[in-house]
C-alpha cells in the first residue's frame, strides 16, 4: 500500500498497530510496563508484572455470572468490527 519502508510510522499510524492505539479501541484490557531494558533483561520482573495483571483481571472476571461475562465478551468483540474513517484529505 505505502510501498517503501520509510513510511512504516505512517502506516502503523493508519493500522493502529500500537499497544495504546489497541488499550483505545477496546480490544485489550491493559498495558503492562516492561522493565527498564527491556523484558529480555529482566525477565523475573516482567514474568511478575503479567502474573499480576492476569490475576486482577482474572480476579475481577471471576466476581461476574456467566451470563454478564458472556454479555461483556459479546459486546467487546462486536466493537472490534467497528471502525472510524478519518476526514484527512
């Protein structure tokens, strides 16, 4: 579509490709720092940090009845086919 690799900022604009661009939409829950260096220099920290998460969430789905949690799952990936066009032009 952009057919060079210096447009790549502008096409991970465009395809919302970042971790906010997604926390936005709706489609994950979280985000989950990483270490300072990166994970794959402190993995135990970052191991810790998701085992965290996804017992809080975990935790928090738990508390729901099936049929609220299935309603929850349905309406958030009804939201995923849902777009919005941009007026740039």
């Amino acid at each position: 579509m952009w057919r060079t690799r210096d447009k790549a900022p502008e096409a991970a604009s465009q395809l919302k490709l970042t971790a906010q661009d997604l926390k936005e939409l709706g489609i994950i829950d979280e985000i989950i720092p990483e270490p300072l260096g990166g994970a794959h220099r402190n993995w135990q920290v970052c191991f810790s940090s998701v085992k965290e998460a996804i017992s809080r969430h975990l935790g928090e789905l738990l508390e729901l009845k099936g049929e609220e949690l299935l309603e929850r799952r349905y309406q958030k990936y009804k939201k995923m086919g849902v777009f919005l066009e941009s007026n740039r032009g």
